[in-house]
C-alpha cells in the first residue's frame, strides 16, 4: 500500500487554524496518516499538546540544516518592532553565510524541502496551517503506479505576475536553465502539493551540483524563492518518463489568495467556485480575513461537500 504523511511548518500565531487543519486531518484521513507539524523552539509546548499517535512535533533544529542556527527567540522580539526592515526580522543564520539572514517564509520553505525526504514514506502532502480539509483525502489521489502525483497548471503563470516570475527565473537559475521566453508558464503553487521523497533528494542534488555550493546555502542567498516551483520544474524537466507521468492541473483545495480580506460580498461567490474535485479549503492568513468570515466559509463548505 502507498503511504503518505501530511507536513506542515507552523508557529504560535498560526496555532488556531492549525487545530482546525488536524481536526480535519483526523476526520478525513486514514488511521495510518501522520502529521508532522515543525515549530520554532520558542513554541514547542504550545504545540506538544496536541500530539498524539496520529501527529507528530518537531523542533526547527530537528531539521535545520548542517550550518543553519535558528534565531527564533530573536526573531519574536524584533517582530515586535514594527519600523524596522524586512531584512531584519529574520528567523535563522546560515554561518557559512551569514548575510543576508534567513527570513522566516524562507526558512519555512528550507524545512520542508529538508523534512519531506526523512519522513519515512512514499509521499509527502505538503498542507500549510491556513487549509482545512472538507472531503476526504486518501493515498489514491498522489498515486498512479509508481508515480508521484504533480499539481501543474500549464500556461498559468503570465508577465503580469511579477512574483510568480521572479519564482520561476530563480528556480531555474538553481536547476541550470536558462530563462524562459515570453510565453506563459506553468504554476506549481497550491494549497495542497505533493512531493515524491527520492524527487526532492535528487532535486537539492541538483541545485548543489549548478551552484557550487550546499542546496540550503544556494536557496537561502534567493530573495524571490518558492519551494514549489522549484519542485516543480525539476520533476518536469530532469525526473524521469514515469516518474513524471501523473500530472494534474486540478489543486484539490479551493483557494483565497488575495492578501486582502474576504469580504462578506465575496463569500456566496468563494462557496459557488468550490468545485467537485476540491477536497480542502484555503484562505490565506495573511489575508487578514476575519474569523466570523471564515468560519462562516468552513461551515458552509463542509455542507455543501457532503452532498
């Protein structure tokens, strides 16, 4: 039987929402699932307890990798600063590399790329704190034979996406390709992706032997980074005929992506779009959107999936 584990990166102020995604995770889930859940040091008891046989706690350090040093503690202090830079608020310290320091969406994308082939299973689904599932989420839907599922969407990413851009131009600058014409690209980014282990090993591989240096040193330097696109196009351009033969342009989870908040007008609308391959639920925490909102959200696609 194909096996996989859910993975998540998370911190306190994302403990709520990450309640609510394991809940999910118990209800829509087999009861061989394990999610892994990585935190910063500072808030270990926090999340601790929630373990259980079905969730899994793990320390940043736990998977940092060889010369990173988590500045976690440091890092809540100077959030608190509001006028300080952006370079300033980081979350890790590469010592070979010190600058520029690790921020913290940066050092989250590090660790799943550094947990995802230590977990001991043929899958990883990687899942972020702000998805709730609604639908059931079994094995079957990442496996075709022994291929992993890959969420692409061709022809999605365009010029006016400027950070989707920069994303892609950094992805294939690691991976040794050239830059890509003036033609759309695919996107690789959704609310639930999936990752064959041996691809991701084989992909930081990759990037160690085009740069020169270790593939955490070479990701961290990036400032415009995204796991994964980076993934993504490995698997479509050096994975082998089958291992890339499952790919899909659905994402399996309806998504809020809009760093404004959801207005009560676009709720009808949001719960219209929900389609009937989705099996989760997005709605960007930085968005902002308030909780009545999305609980209201929840509630209502939780119906309207059962039906």
């Amino acid at each position: 039987m194909n096996s996989i584990a859910i993975l998540t990166p998370s911190y306190r102020p994302d403990f709520h929402r990450l309640v609510k995604l394991h809940e999910s995770i118990l209800e829509f889930t087999a009861a061989s699932v394990v999610h892994h859940v990585i935190v910063p040091r500072r808030d270990l008891l926090l999340f601790r307890r929630l373990e259980s046989s079905r969730l899994r706690v793990w320390e940043e350090a736990d998977f940092l990798p060889r010369g990173f040093v988590a500045t976690d503690g440091l890092a809540a202090l100077v959030h608190k600063v509001s006028f300080l830079p952006p370079m300033v608020r980081f979350s890790a310290i590469n010592l070979t590399r010190p600058w520029p320091p690790v921020r913290g969406w940066m050092l989250q994308q590090i660790l799943k790329l550094s947990a995802a082939p230590r977990l001991g299973v043929e899958a990883v689904i990687v899942v972020d704190s702000d998805v709730v599932l609604v639908r059931p989420l079994s094995a079957d839907l990442f496996f075709s034979d022994d291929a992993v599922r890959l969420y692409e969407k061709p022809a999605a990413i365009t010029a006016a996406m400027e950070r989707h851009v920069m994303w892609t131009n950094a992805a294939r600058r690691l991976l040794g390709l050239s830059k890509p014409g003036p033609d759309a690209l695919p996107d690789y980014v959704a609310g639930i992706v999936s990752w064959d282990p041996s691809l991701v090993t084989s992909c930081l591989e990759r990037v160690q032997e085009v740069t020169g240096r270790t593939w955490a040193t070479a990701i961290s330097r990036e400032l415009h980074f995204s796991e994964f696109i980076l993934y993504g196009t490995y698997v479509r351009h050096f994975a082998g005929v089958e291992q890339r033969s499952f790919i899909q342009p659905s994402t399996l989870c309806h998504s809020y992506w809009s760093p404004t908040p959801m207005s009560q007008a676009q709720v009808s609308g949001f719960i219209e779009a929900f389609g009937a391959t989705d099996v989760a639920v997005h709605i960007q925490s930085n968005s902002s959107t308030p909780g009545e909102i999305r609980e209201q959200v929840l509630t209502r696609l939780g119906i309207e999936a059962k039906r």
